[in-house]
C-alpha cells in the first residue's frame, strides 16, 4: 500500500458523511426555507449532489464494493432527502374540530384493475381557516373530535395527523445505508480488493 492510498481510504470514507450533509441542508433548504428555489432548480440541485456523491465515491473506492458502495450512499442519500422533507413540510400544528366526515368509495373498472378503496374526507374547522380538510384511507376521527393538524402554512404539501409523517423511520434508513457504503469504502481500499 503506497503512501497516497491512506489518504485516499479517508477521503472515501468521508464521501457519504458529507454528501448526506450536504443533501440534507440543500433538502432542507428547498422544502422548509423561506427563500427556497423553484421546483426546478431544487431537483437539478438535489440530482446534482446525488449523483456527484455517488460518482465520487465510485471513483475512490476501489474493488467491487465500489458499486454497491455506491448504491447504497446514492438510496442513503434519498432516503435523507425523504427525511428532510417529512421534517420541514409540515411545520404548523393546528388544534381542529371535525365538523363532518364523509366517506366516498372509488370504485375501478377492468379487468385486473385494483379493488374499490374508501375515501375518508374529514371536513375541519382550524383557527385561521386552513386546514379545512383531511383525506385518508382510514376514518381518523369522528365528527365532533379535536384533531392536531401539522401543515405548511405555503400550502405545498396536504396537511396529515401530527406525528403521522416523522422523518425517523426514513432517517434511520438513511444512517444504516450510508454506514453501510462508508463499510465499503473501509473494506475496499486494498490494492486488489
């Protein structure tokens, strides 16, 4: 092992580190900041580092971990992204009363078609007016119920049930796959690996 090949074992190794740092304040950023880009510009950015991470590490890592390295750091990346999101789309909570609920059944045609689903509409009534609706799958309270609602108060997500979208699972997800290519990087870096 030369004396350069240390160095670069390091420098792969802090490949998922920073760009999961990265890809979280650029996420964070385009979904919670008050200054966010356009919707163009937040996906060519995220793609960007995405795959620039991914292509980094592929580069550096050497053997055929490498790949899966890179795999793994580009679906960990995702996944962080996920987690930003469900972290800063939903920043208000409202405390509302249900006024209605109305259940509406869709129906499909065809053959192989999925089977009918129910539709919950959940009619509320929040301080300020919005959000004024919830629509699920599932009955989630009955009429006359108070409900806590999280939503974006600019309205670019539906609002959901607080604690329904927690960033943790994804989170997670994300930490077990970056360790994982970070592994990869590690178990890599001989010669011939």
């Amino acid at each position: 092992m030369s004396g350069a090949e240390p160095q670069v074992w390091r420098l792969a190794a802090l490949v998922p580190v920073a760009a999961a740092a990265a890809v979280y304040a650029w996420a964070h950023w385009c979904y919670g900041g008050t200054s966010a880009p356009s919707g163009t510009v937040a996906l060519a950015g995220g793609a960007v580092l995405v795959i620039g991470g991914s292509v980094a590490y592929f580069a550096l890592v050497r053997g055929s971990g490498s790949l899966f390295g890179a795999l793994f750091l580009a679906l960990g990346l995702l996944l962080t992204v996920t987690a930003a999101d469900q972290a800063a789309s939903r920043g208000e909570v409202a405390l509302c009363v249900v006024r209605d609920v109305q259940a509406r059944v869709q129906g499909s045609a065809g053959e192989g078609a999925p089977a009918e689903k129910t539709v919950y509409r959940h009619v509320l009534n929040c301080p300020g007016g919005y959000p004024d609706e919830l629509r699920d799958d599932r009955r989630i309270a009955a009429a006359g119920a108070e409900l806590r609602v999280a939503y974006d108060s600019r309205h670019r997500v539906s609002p959901a049930p607080e604690g329904e979208n927690s960033p943790w699972t994804a989170g997670l997800w994300a930490v077990a796959l970056l360790a994982m290519s970070t592994l990869l990087a590690a178990v890599g870096r001989g010669p011939d690996a």
